[in-house]
C-alpha cells in the first residue's frame, strides 16, 4: 500500500503531465502551500526558467506581522504574482495546483490572480 506521501507525488505528476498536454507553450503558475507559508511562481517550462515568485516570506509581506498560513495571505500573494507575472510580459498561464484540493488557500490564490489580470 503507497503512503500519503507517495500518493501526493503521484497526483502532482499526473496533473503536471496533463497541464503539458493542454498547456501549448503558456507558462504555469505553480502553489506550494506549507502548513506556516504558501509559495507562487510563474514557470516557462519551455526555457526552463522562473519568470516570476512570490511567497508568504518576501520582505515586504513579513513586515506586515501576517500569518502565511490563511486565506487572505494566499489571496496577497496571488496578487502580488499576477502583478510581477504581468510586469514580466505574461498574461496567460496554466494553473499548476500541485496535488493539492483546489480548495482553501489554492483557491484563494487563483482567484485573486485571475482578479488581477492573469489569465488561466
């Protein structure tokens, strides 16, 4: 019987290998989410390359006092990708939830950069 662990592994691959087959050519907006922080970065897999990040550790986040771990930091750092996404030149992307449930601080984060301009 596989763990939890290998079933998540297991998951993120098989989504990732389906955002290939429908991504053509865009980037992907890849979540990672801890149980204290959540990461964000925009990916050209085709060059290999990060075009744009943001997490719950950047300096200017950390200054407000915020927790990393809700709702609503997930939706400031889905902001905070999109607007750094769209400095970088791109406005379309494929969503990468990583195995997570798109549910709860994912969704938060997607929303919020879809508000903000990112296409997906």
């Amino acid at each position: 019987m596989l763990s939890s662990r290998q079933l998540q592994v297991r998951r993120r691959l098989r989504i990732r290998a389906a955002l290939r087959r429908q991504g053509n050519g865009r980037a992907r907006l890849s979540v990672f989410r801890s149980g204290r922080n959540i990461y964000a970065q925009v990916i050209d897999d085709e060059r290999g390359v990060t075009v744009a990040s943001a997490s719950s550790l950047d300096k200017g986040f950390r200054e407000g006092g915020k927790s990393g771990a809700d709702k609503a930091a997930a939706a400031e750092i889905g902001k905070l990708v999109a607007e750094r996404a769209l400095a970088a030149g791109v406005k379309e992307v494929v969503f990468d939830r990583g195995g997570y449930r798109y549910h709860g601080r994912v969704k938060a984060l997607a929303e919020a950069a879809r508000e903000s301009g990112l296409a997906f």
